[in-house]
C-alpha cells in the first residue's frame, strides 16, 4: 500500500472530522446524517492517519509530492 495522500491534504481531512465531531457533540447535527457524517469523519482520520485513500486509486489520484 503505497502512500498517495499528501499533507495537505491529510490536514483538510482531519481538519473536517474534528468539525463534524464538534457539530456532533454540540447537537448542531443528529439523527441519522450525524451518525453518517461521524463514520465519515472516522474514515477521514483513518485515511489521514495512514496517509492513503483507496478511492483514489482507480483515478490515479496521488497528493502527495514525493511519489516515484
């Protein structure tokens, strides 16, 4: 699994997710989409956290600068 996230755009990813966790906790939003925005904003910090995004893979898709 090669790394195809660069830091930038690990950073609006996590950025989002403590957004979405904060709109969550504050009530801002509920019910089902917030329960649907907080498993995205779970899979934004995992794919942060490993720095690779497998949706990019069938779009050739690469962020980061340092690929080969």
């Amino acid at each position: 699994m090669k790394q195809n996230m660069g830091n930038a755009d690990r950073l609006i990813r996590f950025s989002a997710a403590i957004i979405i966790a904060i709109l969550y906790l504050t009530h801002v939003i509920s019910g089902t989409l917030g329960i649907v925005l907080l498993v995205l904003a779970a899979v934004f910090i995992l794919t942060s956290y490993i720095k690779f995004c497998p949706l990019y893979l069938p779009f050739g898709i690469r962020t980061n600068k340092n690929h080969k």
